[in-house]
C-alpha cells in the first residue's frame, strides 16, 4: 500500500498535490452544504468558492505584472481554497464586498511584504490577520468541522507524507495538544473533552498539515522546524489577548513565519542561461550566470521556477540539487530529459535558448560533507544522483581538502556515465576511490571494465572493509535510496550514518 501511496507522490509535484487536495476537500464541504450536513447552505460555499479563486487569480497576475514577478497560478488557487476553509461563506453583499478585498490583500501582501521577490508569509495568513486586526467578524476557521475530518487528516498526511515534514508535523501538534490541555485544566475542564474538542473541532489537522508546512515560509534546517514547531505551536495552543492581537491561528502563523524568515536563506536568484551541455544520452548540463553570487554548501538544493505556456499537473516548480560547487562562478543544473516523456517543465529547460531566463530559490538541503576532515565516506549515487557528489568533489578538489571517500556509481547504461573527468582528477587530487556499476548486464559490453549487477552488502564489504566506520551518502530515484538504504541497515550501519537526499518533488 505505501508503495504505491509512494509511486503517487512521486508523480506530481507538492503544490499540485495540495491544490488537488484542497479542491477535494472543498468538492465535498459544497456537497455536504446541499445534503444539509454543515450548517451552510451549498449555494453559499460554491458562490464564495468561486469568488474567493476568481478575485486571487486575477490579482494575482494584475500583482505579478505590477512587481514584475513571476507568477504562479497554483499559489494563488491554493491561497483562496484556504481563505475559503476559514472565512465565513458570503450571505450578503457586505460579505462579498469583504471576501474579496480580504483575497485581494491576500495577493498584494504576498509581493508588497516580499524581500527579493521571496515572500514572507503565508499569503493566506497574513490577509486574514489583517483582516482582523482590522475588525473582521468573518474569521471562523470553519474547516474544524469533523465532518471534514476524515478528509483532511487524508490529504494532510499525503502533503507531508510528500514533503517529509514529519518532525515538524509533529511537534507542533504535540506541543499544541500540550498547551490546549494545560489551559483547559487551568480553566477545570475534562482532559479527555479538552483533546477531543481540540483534535474534532478545531482547524489543527489542516493547519498543522496544510499552511504550516508550506515550503515557502518554513526554515530549511531540521533543528530549525523543530523550533518552528514548537513556537507555533505554544501560541496557537495558547489563550491570550494584547491589545488588538488575541491568540489566534493566524497569529501563531504569522509570527512564525517571522521565525522562519530571520534563520533561513533570503537569496533569491534570477539567472541567465549561459551554456546547454548534452552529457550523454538524454543528460543535459545546464550553466547560469546569476545576478548575485549563491551562498551555499555542496550537496544542496534550490527551488526553480521556470513560467512556460501550457504546464502540465507537475507546475512550473522543480526542486533540483546544484551540481556546481561554490568554488565555481557559474550556477550548474545536471539534468535527465527524456524530451518524450518528460513534463512540460523539463521540456521548457530543454527548449531554452542562450539568456533565456530562469528563477531560484528557497536554498535547503542538509545533505552535505560532514565538517569533520577525518571522517570517512561513502557515496552511492544512482543515475543523475550523481549531482550532489559532482558538487561534493568539486570543492573537495579546488579546495585541496583531504577526504577519504569511496563512490559506488550505479547506472543502467555505460554510456549515461558523466562526470568522468572530474572523479578521475578528483583520485589524483585527494584518492577519491569510485567504483563504476553498470546495472543492466544486456546494455554492458564484455570488455566493461567496472562491476556488473546491483550494488551488494558483499561488494561493499569487499570495496570498504572498514564500512561499519564510515557515513554512507545516498543519492538517486527513490526507489533505489529506500532499497539501499535497507541494505545499508542489514550491515548493521547506524541510522545516524546513512544521509539520503531527498527534496520535495523531482
């Protein structure tokens, strides 16, 4: 079942997931509203549906244009099916009239409160933050319905399933079920009715899985979201009122965000297209000249935005490691293009030209060498898996750095093989050992001079006899990193020393 929960996932990006999530969820709400099962009328919630994706669609792309920035469509829908799951359906014109400008302010804070087109916080959470500050009456979080609850607990887990936000997830809602029930006791309430009403009744579970976890507004570092978790999670449990401010979820987000945005990378990228290199068949490197230089560490990732016409259901967003080491002055992007079967993403990369224009950011990735020179290391990398290894090596060598690592590079094809040239400057430089494994006897030649096969526990225990002592480093389809990794924990290897790279969405 996980399995192909799994396979899923990895075929759609996480913005469409939780679009489509959130479209879901919103079909049934509207239904539910004609069976008469909510306490809102269908027409109401279907007319504020509408209003609230008609009025952030277009302001959106009027505030896109205004700022000059690029615009993203999904973003937008998602705002407004999440203002439609918290304000109050329209009954009047006063309502509408509120409705809308509350998603137009939605869209405008989303650029006017954004450092380097990157923006700071939940568009969705600072609108009706705002909005109350502002004397709105219409922020009810209706979501904590429980007849929504089966629906939302599916999709939420899906979205963080996706994005592996598990540790997150779960301190905040630990440390809000924490808080909710010290000031229920506090105030001579049943334990047991004061979890109830909190999990049953209250927008926790869509909150938690839905807006908290938005990549955007979330600190890159896994210590970091566990602090992330925690804050949130203290106000957004708590009972308290300051002036205007009184404790609620869009407050515990907002100040959130704030947390997220002063610990995490501000960059935001705006690079030109400088060469297109074919690597092998159907591999492709891509060099960008950026506007300002990228501080980052080998092994990596960035965010690309890439607005093309016509995009398919995985968007105009990708999540890619950068190959080039920050040793270098270009910003280097290796990719696989199947020109065939690729997505509409891919296929715009493969079709740009000379300065043709492409859009980074949200820097994560704790996939990286260890600070320690002495320890030793092994890579596994799986197809263009390679990438973050190709950043890795590069600086180890124009560095000079000493590091004792061995490289286990599975392909299915001889030919798909890149990089060579550096690995083998990079064993003169520093003796980096690399073991070539083609993984398809049919497509290997007789005279291949490298192993043959799937990468073992024997072929690592006769390349490494020292295994039980080094830090294994996965990189490749998932797939391949979840079956290696098992193999890796069968060697009797410690969690603690298998990193695997992963980002959300390939």
């Amino acid at each position: 079942m996980l399995k192909f929960i799994d396979g899923f996932l990895n075929s759609i990006t996480m913005y469409r997931l939780v679009l489509y999530g959130l479209m879901a969820m919103a079909i049934l709400a509207i239904a539910f509203g004609f069976s008469d099962v909510l306490p809102y009328s269908g027409s109401r919630l279907l007319i504020s549906a509408l209003l609230l994706v008609s009025i952030c669609y277009f302001a959106n792309r009027i505030f896109a244009a205004m700022f000059r920035a690029q615009r993203n469509i999904e973003s937008a829908i998602i705002t407004a099916l999440i203002l439609f799951f918290i304000l109050a359906p329209i009954t009047g014109l006063a309502d509408t009239v509120t409705m809308g400008l509350i998603g137009i302010l939605s869209m405008a804070l989303k650029y006017i409160l954004a450092v380097g087109q990157k923006h700071v916080f939940n568009p969705a959470a600072i609108a009706i933050f705002c909005a109350g500050l502002l004397g709105s009456d219409g922020i009810i979080w209706w979501v904590g319905s429980s007849f929504l609850l089966p629906i939302v607990v599916i999709v939420g887990l899906l979205v963080v399933r996706k994005i592996r936000r598990f540790t997150l997830f779960t301190f905040f809602v630990g440390t809000s079920l924490v808080t909710i029930l010290i000031f229920g006791l506090v105030n001579k309430l049943e334990a047991i009715e004061v979890i109830k009403q909190a999990v049953l009744s209250w927008p926790l579970l869509f909150f938690a899985s839905i807006m908290l976890t938005e990549p955007q507004t979330t600190p890159p570092k896994k210590y970091q979201q566990i602090v992330y978790g925690i804050l949130t999670g203290l106000l957004f449990g708590s009972q308290f009122h300051l002036g205007p401010i009184y404790s609620t979820p869009e407050f515990a987000l907002v100040v959130g965000n704030i947390f997220s945005y002063l610990v995490s990378s501000k960059q935001r990228l705006f690079l030109s297209l400088k060469e297109k290199l074919p690597l092998a068949p159907d591999i492709y490197e891509f060099n960008f000249s950026a506007d300002k230089k990228l501080d980052f560490a080998p092994g990596q990732y960035l965010e690309w935005t890439l607005s093309h016409h016509h995009p398919d259901d995985r968007g105009n967003r990708r999540y890619f490691t950068v190959a080039s080491s920050p040793t270098e002055n270009e910003i280097k992007l290796g990719v696989k293009i199947n020109n065939q079967f690729s997505s509409s993403f891919k296929k715009a990369l493969l079709a740009m030209e000379k300065n043709d224009k492409i859009s980074a950011s949200q820097l994560g990735g704790e996939f990286v060498l260890p600070k320690e020179n002495d320890k030793k290391l092994v890579f596994i990398a799986g197809g263009i898996g390679i990438t973050p290894f190709r950043s890795m090596i590069k600086y180890l060598v124009d560095k000079n750095q000493k590091r004792d690592i061995m490289l286990f590079y599975a392909n299915a094809d001889v030919k798909d093989f890149v990089y060579q040239d550096l690995l083998k400057q990079a064993e003169q430089s520093f003796g980096l050992k690399t073991i070539y494994v083609a993984t398809d006897p049919q497509r290997t030649p007789q005279d291949w001079p490298g192993k043959t096969g799937y990468i073992t526990d024997q072929m690592i225990q006769d390349n490494a006899p020292d295994y039980l002592e080094r830090i294994f480093y996965l990189s490749g389809p998932d797939a391949m990193v979840k079956n290696y990794r098992r193999l890796l924990l069968k060697l009797v290897i410690r969690t603690k020393n298998i990193k695997t790279d992963y980002f959300p969405g390939f």
